[in-house]
RNA sequence: UGCCUGGUAGUGUAACGGUAGCACGAGUGACUCUGACUCACUUAGUUUAGGUUCGAAUCCUAACCGGGCAACCA
C-alpha cells in the first residue's frame, strides 16, 4: 500500500481487504469493488449490523467503489415498511450513503425466469410432498436423504404446476420448487434446496402481484449477480451456502461475484438475535426497538451515542473469521472518548443532599463563571449562580469517611467546583430514621472561583447546584441490558428474559441541574460533570427535561470501593 | 456419526518464513478546580505433539478444543 492510500484510513487491514487487493492485482472484477449491504426489513438494525454497514460501505469507499444498499425482502409475512424506513434512517445516520437502493423484489420477474430456465434443464422440480415429509426425505446431518416421489416429474408437468403455482390455482404449502442436485450431498443445503413456496400474502412493494415467493437462498445470490456485486461479504453462517449461490449460478452461466464470509459481532451483556429482540418489544420488557437499553442503532442513538463513536467501534474490534466475544467496555470506551471532545460540561445532582452555607449573606447570589468544556477552549464559559442554599450528591458527603474517601465530611475542606471552598460544620439528621437530611458548611469569601490566595490545595473539587435555581428534571439511568456476561451461555430451553439485568433502568424523578439546562432541546447532549454523558430525551418537553445517561464517567472511587467490599 | 470453519496476553486484533506488536482491561505512579481527561511504567500470549527449515504464530501431519449447519426464515 502506498503512503498516500493510508491517511483516509488508518485502520488496520483485514483478510477481506487482502482478498480484494489480490482481486485488483488479478484484474478479477476489472479492478471494480461494488459492495452492498442487504437486509431484511423484519426488524430494526442493531451493533452487529452496524459492523456490516461499516465493512460494507467502508471497503467502497476506500476503493473508489460503489455500495448498494438492499432489501432482501423474501418473505412477506415478517416484513415491513416500517422497518424499511427505520433500516434506511439508521445507515444515513451512521453516515453513509448508498449509490443504489434496491429491493430483492425488484427482481422476482427475472428471478422466476431464472426458475424457468432450471426446470426446461432439468435442474429444478415441483414438489408436492408436504412440509414434513421433504424434511424426512432430506435424512440427517449424518444420513444421506433419498429422493421423493414427485423428484423425476417431466419438464413438462413441471412447467405446467410451476406456472400454475404463480397463477394461484393452490393453496399455500400445496407445492414447492426445489432444485434437482443431490439428496445424498454432504452439504444438507444441497440436498435438493426449496426454492419457491406458494404464499397468498401481500407483500410491502409488489402488493398482490405474487402468490409464489423465492426463497432467500435462491434470491440472494442472484441479486448479487444482477448488481455484478464484485465481493458478498456475509456472516459466517453462510458459509455452508456459498457452494449452492455458486452451483445456482454457474448452471445458468451468470456473473459470479465472490462471497466472503466474517464472524458476526458479539457483545458481552448484549442479546444480538433479531428474533429475541422482536420478543423484547413484543412482550413490553423494554419500551420499544428505539429503548435506548436495546442494541438497536435506534436505541443506541437515543441512548446518545454517536455515529463517529460507532464508526470507530466497529473500526476498532476489527474483521476476521474467529467467533469472538467482544467487551462491551469496548463500546463505552468509544462513546466516552467521542463525547470528551465534544461534550459541554454542566453541573447535575442526580442525588441531592442540601447545604447550607451559614455564612453565606441570605439573599446574595453570584454569578460565576464556569469553563464548558476543558478539551475545547472554543466552547467558551458560562455563568452559574451561587446562593447561601445548594444541593451538592449525597454520595460526596460521608459522615464518618471511609478510607481513601476525600471529599466532604465533617471539619474537612472541600471546594465547590467553579465556586468556593466550603468546610462542613454540621450535619442534620431525620429525629426518626437517622438519615442525613441538611448539611450546614461555612464558605471562606476569600476563594470565589475556586482559587484559594495563599495557594492552599483542597483534595477534593465537588460538583453542586443553586437550590433557588435547580432545574428539576426525570434522569433515566441505564445500565445494561442482561446481567450475564455471555447470553450465549444461556441454556437452551431456559427463560432468556430471566437473566434480563432488573437495573437496566433507574428513573431518578427530579433531579437537580444547573439554570443553564433549562432551555435544553431533545439530542442535546452534555456531561454531568463527575457523573456521565447524558443526552436529552425524546419525551423531554419544556414542562418537563427528561435525560438518559449515555455511559458513566471512569470511576475510580467506584473501584476502591468495590474493592473495599461495600 | 457427517459437512463447513476457526484457535496469538483477561478481551479484541496485528505480524503473510526473519526482533510477537497495538487497543481495551487490570495494576502502579504523575498531573489535575471532574477520583474525568492526559501522561509514564508494569502485567500478560502464539492450544498440544511431531515434521520441513539456518530460522515457524506463519508451511506440512496428527491430536485437542471452539463455532456453524438438517425453517416452505434470512
């Protein structure tokens, strides 16, 4: 590679990209690198596919070539306009852009002439067995299946039952068209594979037109043919299907692009099955594909993620063909660095205790500069007021401070982050319960802004809020979604759902923030300085904020604690 | 029992017969008006056994251990 093909990416190389470079060399596809990715629409897009959409588009762009994006809408009965429109927002806002967009059922005309010309040759048959007896015949992963009754019909009869399957003349399942290969094959996709069904269904763009659909594995690997798809790259459970794409197409003497197969992504403490995912909606366990707890790209843009953090995600984990498990630290870690840069920084208790400042005049409030973002001057500063009563987190005060605690407890100095450094005094508690209700500190007027004259360090810098001035607001705390590491480690029979994490979600009602945030609009993003990124919610209006908490700030406290055993 | 496929630090990923690197994690320290960020250091790996070779993570053989495959789903 020369110096100057790497700026544009810095990634590392993968085994797809060698095989494309020795195409090129070759001169195989003429030099041409025509990707596409191809869903169906029976579900929202998650992560994983969101590796796919990065691959796909992104060996395109790097070569100079052109991306497809299309529909392998095969099966009317699952699929839906509303997951075509989803499937499409989530690649622009991932920030590709496709150079066509198809639907495999743009072809189902030349693809049932291609089902034609296999039966006039003799390689494909209608089949009148039912649902159960083709899968006896088929025989076992380790016993050759055996032909059916209907295997040697004449081209003729074929023809005639083919066309009058499309004509609608049966009932569903009455009749299917298989391909005649060989029901011996080691390769059980090869044994005489279905390749049409009869299915009265309307489907989403051609309607009522068909009352025979093809099947997927007869579909895809033409569709590829019909856009001269230079390389298929798919997941690896595919891999035992590239012999029939390949027989599909060489019996008909078409375009032969070249299949490529890479390990799907897996993420610990993450469900990745579109058909579990479907179940999670279903079943109201989460508040739709778009709860920012799914991994969904809708749900993960809710969440606050960003589609640069993605795209470095899916840079960073990497291409092969090893089934890995993924840390899902991986993830956050992308967020996180994305957001650092990029996030103004604002004061938000989610868990308020009051201070009183007794030396505070009664009626005074200041108004103190506050920088927004320390990674970017350009972000400028803003002013928060300060006034006698504040909220400040319960968890930064500690009655009596365990080791390695420093922020505020009695007799200790701490400072107001942006305001004053403040020594708590007293601390009043409930007659009854004995919690902590009020905290009385004094302030020293001497550090306004924070900056102690005779030069003094405190060790700790805590974050706090103007009571008078607190923005109340709903702070939806996410966590992930399963408790176990592994969903995969679930065993087969068992209840999925009940390894769902039951923290997943925290609502914290009534929040306090700075005055700043009044005005935040939904997609609003921001760090809660100390806490974690959050980002404006979709169900936020100007009566009420609402906030999800993208990912949490590292925590270091949190480890020793954790270490402490508490 | 068949077919396909894979095995490099805890995790993910480089090295393409020639010094086993990188990132994340973990640990230690520095810095700090965020216990954040940043920086420094440390930790830890080629599944095993043979073979080819001056030299093997890489090539060959065998074993061991994973993953996938028998929907009128994709």
């Amino acid at each position: 590679m020369s110096p100057e093909e790497t700026p544009s990416s810095n990634s590392a190389s993968n085994f797809i990209r060698e095989l494309i470079d020795a195409d090129n060399v070759s001169g195989r596809f003429d030099g041409r690198v025509h990707t596409r990715f191809p869903p169906e629409p029976n579900g929202y897009l998650h992560i994983g596919h969101a590796k796919s959409i990065c691959l796909n588009f992104g060996l395109a762009k790097k070569y100079g070539g052109q991306c497809n994006l299309r529909f392998d809408d095969t099966n009317p009965a699952k699929e839906d306009v509303e997951y075509v429109d989803s499937i499409q927002e989530d690649v622009r806002w991932l920030g590709f852009h496709w150079d066509n967009l198809f639907y495999a059922s743009d072809y189902f005309e030349t693809i049932y002439q291609y089902a034609v010309t296999l039966i006039e040759r003799g390689l494909a048959y209608v089949d009148s067995s039912s649902t159960e007896e083709i899968r006896r015949l088929r025989g076992s992963l380790t016993e050759p299946g055996t032909p059916g009754p209907y295997r040697n019909r004449t081209v003729a009869e074929n023809l005639d039952l083919f066309h009058r399957m499309r004509g609608g003349e049966f009932p569903d399942g009455a009749h299917v068209l298989r391909a005649k290969i060989d029901l011996a094959h080691k390769n059980v996709n090869m044994r005489d594979p279905l390749l049409y069904r009869i299915r009265h269904a309307e489907h989403h763009r051609t309607g009522n037109t068909w009352c025979i659909y093809p099947l997927y594995d007869f579909t895809h690997g033409y569709s590829d043919s019909l856009e001269r798809i230079t390389h298929s790259i798919c997941t690896l459970e595919f891999e035992n299907h590239r012999p029939l794409y390949d027989w599909l197409i060489e019996v008909l003497d078409l375009y032969h692009p070249q299949q490529i197969e890479f390990a799907r992504l897996n993420l610990t403490h993450m469900m990745m099955s579109k058909r579990k995912l479907l179940e999670l909606v279903e079943t109201q366990s989460v508040s739709g594909w778009d709860d920012p707890r799914m991994p969904t790209i809708a749900g993960i843009r809710r969440r606050g993620y960003t589609p640069e953090a993605m795209r470095a995600f899916c840079d960073e984990i990497g291409v092969t063909k090893f089934n890995g498990l993924t840390e899902i630290v991986v993830l956050e870690n992308a967020v996180r660095s994305d957001l650092n840069k990029r996030s103004n920084r604002v004061m938000a208790v989610i868990n308020p205790i009051k201070v009183v400042i007794d030396n505070y005049p009664e009626d005074l409030v200041e108004e103190l500069e506050a920088v927004n973002n320390p990674e970017d001057e350009s972000a400028g500063t803003r002013l928060v007021p300060f006034s006698k009563e504040l909220y400040i987190e319960r968890d930064d005060f500690m009655e009596v401070p365990a080791k390695q605690f420093f922020r505020m407890s009695p007799g200790r100095e701490v400072r107001l982050r942006w305001g004053y450094l403040v020594t708590c005094q007293s601390v009043v508690k409930d007659p009854v319960t004995g919690d902590v209700t009020e905290l009385h500190c004094t302030y020293d007027p001497l550090t306004r802004g924070g900056n102690p004259p005779d030069g003094r360090k405190v060790k700790s810098t805590i974050h706090w809020v103007s009571a008078k001035h607190a923005v109340s607001a709903e702070v939806r705390l996410y966590d992930h979604l399963f408790s176990i590491t592994n969903v995969a480690e679930i065993p087969e029979g068992e209840d999925w759902r009940t390894y769902l994490n039951p923290r997943s979600l925290v609502v914290v009602p009534a929040a306090k923030l700075e005055r700043s945030l009044t005005t935040a609009q939904p997609g609003d993003r921001c760090q809660f300085e100390r806490i974690g990124y959050f980002c404006v919610d979709k169900d936020s209006t100007a009566e009420k904020l609402v906030f999800n908490r993208t990912v949490t700030l590292k925590d270091d406290w949190a480890k020793i604690q954790k270490k402490q055993g508490t």
